[in-house]
C-alpha cells in the first residue's frame, strides 16, 4: 500500500516515517533461512551461537535497517485500565472512541487488542478531498509519540518472539522479522539474494521485491543450518555501516549523538511487559572493539513468563528496577578502544572452543575427513609420534596373534567372525587431527 502524503507530517513527528516507506518497499519472508538462524539463538545471552563467535542485532541495526529512533522514553504504561493508572484517563473504549470516531464491534477484539483486518478495512485508504480534521482521525495523535524510543521496543519485542521459540514447545514465530532477515543478508554476504546491490534510506528496503523459493521448507532448513555450520569467521561483516556507501544514503536524525550513544549501552529493552537485555558486551566487534572472553549473562529467566496475561497494571511500577535501568541508559554506555581489525581475541577464541555450541548438523554431515590435508607430522615415524593411549608394537603383535587364535577356534565352531583390526599410531593421530 502506498504511503499517502497527507499523513508524512504526522509520521514524521512521531519517528515513523522512515519505517512507514518501507510500506510500499517490503520483501518476503524466506521462512527456512530465518528459521536456521533462530535455531542458534541462546537466550541466556541474547545472542545467535555461531561456529566462530557470538553475534547480536543491537540498537545500532535497528536504527539502520528500520531507521527507528532509539533514544527517548520506555514504550510502556498499561493495557487497558486507562481511568485507573492514568490521572485523567478515561475507559479504553471511550478515548477509543474519541480517538478515532468509531468503535470495533466485538467480533474485532481480542483482550487488549483490535484486529488488523478491521484497521485495514476501515482506515486503509482516506478519501480524497476530506478536511484536516478527518485526515487526523486516520493519524490520531501521531504528533505526540515522537518522544519515544521506538527503536528499542521493536528489538525488545523482536528478542522476545526468538526467546520464545526457543521452547520446544512453541512453533509459531512472530514479531518484526524482517528486522531479522535484513540483519542476516547485510552481515552475512553469503545468504545475500543475487541482483539487490543498490540501495536507499532505510537499509532494509534493499531488499524490496525478494521473493525466496516456495520449494518444501524442512529440507532448506536442513540446507541453511549446514551452510551456517560451514561458515568461516571471514564470512561475516563486522561492520556494514562503516562503508561510504551506506554512509551516502544514511539519514542525518540517525546519527544524532544521543542515539548513537545508547548503540552501546547495555541496558534494558522495554515494550509494556516485555523486557529483555541489550547484551552488546558480548559482541564488542561489531562497533570496532576486540571482544575478551565475556563475563557471565545477566540472568532474567524469570522475566519470560510475564506478558500481561494475569491482568492490567501499572508496568512502570510493577517493573519498577528495569524501567529505572532504561533511565540511567546513559551511565551504561561501555568505552572500549576502537581498532582497525575488530574481532574476537584468542582468549575469546579458547574459552568459545570449549563452551560454544558451534554446529547444530548432523555429524556426517559436516564434511569428509578425506578432503583435508593430513598434516605433516601424520607422516612421521611412529615411535616419535604415539597418542598417548596408543600400545606398544611388542603388545600389539601380541593382541593381533591371540585375536587370530580366537578368530580360528570361533571359525571352529560355526560362529560368525569379526575381525577388529588393531589400532596404529597413524590412526590414533588422524583421530586426534580430524576429531570425530
């Protein structure tokens, strides 16, 4: 649907606007790429656990892809009871009403809210030729959001619908993914779609007009998390923004200071009762750092099950501690030395070999032992090389002619054989070299 004119103003003072033109710029949902990458989201840690490292959508790539402000006030308050936690406020279906001149029958509203489908079919195009004040009943009071940080509460919302299909249980995936797919094609040039090399303000309508395969979805799925698995740490962009092309098209509001600040603040994310944690002390790479062996995440485990299902209330003081964190933000931006060759430190690399969940494929699937190099010191003299494990070749022998004996008395009696080869040393190396 196109953006109509008459609303840009209104949009525009709300911090909408940039998001708005993607309306008519959107691209489809390859369901199977963002489905593999999910799978490697921890939500422990807020990040995607990658063969090389972790790796997370910040504030920053929102601003980007969606071009949302990021700083101002919590998107949040209550749901319902307006008369009650709001000095002044009337009942939610009378300030409805005001707002917006009509009222959704019953059949159009679930709980807390009303159906898009009803939005669409009763405000979807205004008419031609209507005075201002009806051009307002399609933007009712836009003019006064433009205080907010919608930035973060569409990351909030977005870090939410993953922690959730992280449950076995849950199968459905929701909330802005797009945000998600764009994020995967601009940092990962290997999943990029052939013919999309120009692009505009914001960065996600590069993709306009994507249309990925209608093929059957679970063996992609199984394609796309071997593709993940084999990926190298070259293979991914550390930092996209930095280019002169992006740098060209990037909208000035974006990179006001006091948005580009809370990039890398670690702070909390809020969307009425959603709050996650902006965990960017972990990928300290992608804004130019090297990224040390990471301290342990903030664990708020319990706050997953709260979603407002056990009734209205007042979630700036009912989540009191975490509103008052996204108000002290600024205290919580991290200074670390930006370097011309941002990545993971060795120390990262050790600690991540030994705790990452790096591969999620099936063993065999993760490639033939046979087409790598053997190294140099596989061709070398047993004697010199020996796994620790391995027998001595008196021992050996001594095995090999008593399992011949058994084989023989087994033969003897009708028994099917089975010959077990004995170990070598070569073999307990390539063993030690290529792992499983």
């Amino acid at each position: 649907m196109l953006l109509d004119d008459r609303y840009v103003p209104y949009l525009q003072m709300a911090g909408l606007y940039h998001l708005a033109r993607l309306n008519d710029r959107w691209f489809r949902l390859d369901e199977a790429l963002v489905s593999a990458f999910v799978e490697r989201w921890r939500p422990e840690t807020h990040t995607f656990h990658m063969p090389f490292g972790e790796y997370t959508i910040t504030l920053q790539d929102v601003a980007y892809q969606l071009g949302l402000p990021v700083d101002g006030r919590y998107v949040s308050g209550c749901l319902s009871e307006f008369q009650i936690y709001i000095q002044g406020g009337r009942p939610a279906w009378v300030w409805f009403e005001e707002l917006l001149g009509v009222v959704p029958p019953p059949s159009q509203v679930q709980k807390y809210a009303v159906n898009c489908s009803w939005f669409q079919e009763t405000f979807g195009e205004c008419p031609e030729g209507v005075d201002e004040e009806t051009v307002r009943r399609y933007t009712p009071r836009l003019e006064e959001m433009g205080t907010y940080s919608w930035g973060s509460a569409a990351l909030a919302w977005l870090y939410r619908c993953m922690c959730r299909v992280a449950n076995r249980n849950v199968i459905k995936l929701a909330g802005p993914l797009q945000l998600l797919q764009s994020w995967i094609f601009w940092r990962f040039p290997r999943f990029r779609p052939a013919g999309f090399e120009t692009f505009s303000w914001p960065l996600a309508s590069r993709w306009s007009g994507y249309n990925p395969s209608s093929s059957e979805k679970g063996p992609r799925v199984q394609m796309w998390r071997l593709w993940i698995d084999r990926l190298q740490d070259r293979e991914f962009i550390w930092m996209p923004y930095s280019s002169p092309d992006v740098l060209q098209v990037v909208h000035p509001e974006v990179l006001e200071p006091r948005h580009m600040a809370l990039w890398q603040s670690v702070t909390s994310l809020i969307y009425f009762t959603v709050i996650e944690w902006h965990q960017i002390d972990r990928v300290l790479p992608q804004f130019g750092g090297v990224q040390p062996r990471p301290h342990p995440a903030l664990n708020i485990d319990f706050l997953m099950s709260k979603d407002g299902r056990g009734g209205d209330r007042w979630f700036p003081y009912h989540l009191q501690k975490w509103h008052l964190q996204w108000e002290s933000r600024a205290e919580s931006v991290l200074r670390f030395d930006v370097v011309a060759d941002p990545g993971p430190s060795h120390e990262f690399l050790e600690w991540w070999s030994q705790h990452g969940k790096r591969f999620l494929s099936p063993d065999p699937d993760l490639g033939d032992p046979r087409a790598v190099a053997i190294p140099v010191e596989a061709s070398q003299h047993p004697s010199i090389l020996r796994h620790p494990h391995s027998l001595p070749r008196r021992r050996t022998r001594m095995r090999s002619r008593m399992r011949s004996r058994l084989s023989a008395e087994v033969r003897g009696h009708g028994y099917p054989v089975v010959v077990v080869r004995a170990p070598t040393c070569l073999d307990d190396l390539l063993f030690m070299y290529f792992g499983r």
